[in-house]
C-alpha cells in the first residue's frame, strides 16, 4: 500500500527543545486525532555541516541550535489535504501558530509532501 508523507526539517535552539517537544506532543495528537497514521519527530543526533550541502546547511543552523527533522504518514494525498484542513481549523493549532510563541524560528523551516516511491 502506498502512502503519501509530510516532511519538514526546522532548526530549534537546544535551550527550546522542551518546549519544542511539548508543542510536539500536543501538535501529533492533534494529527493523530483528525487521521494521520503517524506523527514523528527526531532530534538531530550525527548530522554533521557537509561540504556542498548537509541538514545544518539546509536550515542556516545557528550555534547552539540542533536540527529537528520530522515527518507525518497519511495514506494518500487527497488525504493529507483532509485532514490538514481540519487540523488547521482545529482552536487547540490557533496559539501555537503566533509566530511569536513558536520555539524556534520558523522562516528556516522547511517542508514538502512526498509520495512513496519504495515501501517495505
């Protein structure tokens, strides 16, 4: 079965990263709640600045930031789109969206929709 999937990857300061994990929290269940399949967020652990480009690089990483690269599985894009708009809807979403609220900045985050193209 083919599925569909929302990646992003966002620079957050270490000194955030609880905060960063509790928006977390409440952001996947929200996810989970209106129909993602999985909701998952990984702390960058051996992602070192490469030559031509590298996961710091991507996101202009700062000192004493870290990487977070994170992603959302739905069965399709049609999906996606769905349960998005009800996410985005959801009032629990509305105070973690002020980008003054948010635990990292996020004019460097960045995101896509991707369809599966090995699954095993």
């Amino acid at each position: 079965m083919s599925r569909y999937v929302d990646g992003f990857v966002v620079p957050v300061p270490t000194e955030n990263l609880d905060a960063y994990r509790r928006m977390a929290r409440k952001a996947g269940k929200i996810w989970r709640e209106h129909g993602a399949l999985e909701y998952v967020e990984c702390v960058a652990d051996d992602v070192k600045p490469g030559k031509t480009t590298s996961f710091p690089q991507s996101v202009k990483l700062k000192a004493r930031e870290t990487v977070v690269f994170s992603w959302i599985v739905y069965t399709s894009r049609k999906h996606r789109d769905a349960v998005n708009a009800k996410v985005m809807s959801a009032p629990r979403l509305a105070d973690m969206m002020d980008p003054k609220a948010m635990p990292f900045d996020g004019k460097r985050m960045f995101w896509g929709g991707f369809k599966t193209l090995v699954e095993l």
